[in-house]
C-alpha cells in the first residue's frame, strides 16, 4: 500500500492519483512508462552500424581464410608433393617407380628405370592411382611426414622426400 504524500490516506499502489484528495501517486510518476523506456529497436547510429559490419564482414573473411588453409593442407599436393625417392632400389622387374615428382596441379613424373614419363595421381583415402600414357597403376597409400610408402601386390617400397 502507498501512501498519499499530500493527505496522507492509503491509496492502492498503481492508483495515480489520491481518491480523497486528488493529489498524483508520486511512485506512479517516478516509475518510467513505455515511452520513457528505451525500446529494442531503438535507432542505432551509422557509425556503429558501419563498426558493427566491418566486424562481420572481418569475422567472414577469417573463416574464410581458415577454411582455405584447412583445405589447403589437406589436399593431395600437400600430403605428398614434392620429389620422393626410394630407401632400396625397387628389383628391376617392379612397377614400383625409381623416382616420382608430385606437382600441385595432379601431375606427376615418374622414373620406372624402363620408362621415364608425365601422368596424373588421385589419392582415395589410403590409395594413389597413378595414371601414365601406357598404364594406371593403383598403390596402397601410406604417408607419416617425409616418409611414404606404397604397395603393389605384395612389395611394399619406401621412399624418403628430397630436400
């Protein structure tokens, strides 16, 4: 219950004014009313406005950016480019190569000792096709760091990265 600071009197709390005196319920007055509050959609200046996309727009191109390098590192050029030679010379009658050059666009070299020649790799999870002129060759795949190893129908060759 309020009080009416004029007379005195009881007065129910959202009265507005006093019944017996007619005086304004001062706790009414001091409450805000819903034009005094400032509402959600209240007008946001255009310097913030400019701010706040700046941010979105830098917060997009992050993502974008992280994204980028994600895929990058994980694409088959990553994984295995470069020039890879092999610890033990592969027995001359193996379709294992003496030498193979990964280049970033899926093109490749290969040096078998009977034919050197340009082809195109594809890897599948643990398997690289390797496809030349004459032939496509499918290896298991298997990559840790600079040493890679690749299987065909039993030999297993491990090749070291050059620097």
């Amino acid at each position: 219950m309020a009080y009416c600071f004029n007379c005195g009197q009881t007065m129910e709390d959202k009265s507005k004014y006093c019944i017996d005196c007619g005086a304004q319920n001062l706790l009414i007055l001091a409450q805000p009313t819903q034009q005094d509050r400032p509402s959600t959609n209240a007008h946001v200046p255009m310097k913030s406005k400019s701010k706040i996309m700046i941010a979105v727009i830098a917060c997009v191109v992050a993502v974008v950016a992280i994204i980028g390098i994600v895929v990058a590192a994980s694409s088959p050029s990553a994984l295995i480019g470069g020039v890879w030679l092999p610890e033990e010379r592969p027995y001359s009658g193996s379709d294992l190569p003496r030498k193979i050059e990964f280049f970033s666009d899926g093109t490749c070299f290969c040096d078998a000792g009977y034919i050197m020649t340009n082809g195109r790799y594809t890897i599948d999870g643990k398997r690289l096709k390797i496809t030349l002129s004459h032939v496509a060759l499918t290896y298991d795949l298997n990559v840790r760091g600079n040493t890679l190893s690749l299987s065909l129908e039993g030999e297993t060759v491990t090749y070291k990265r050059e620097r």
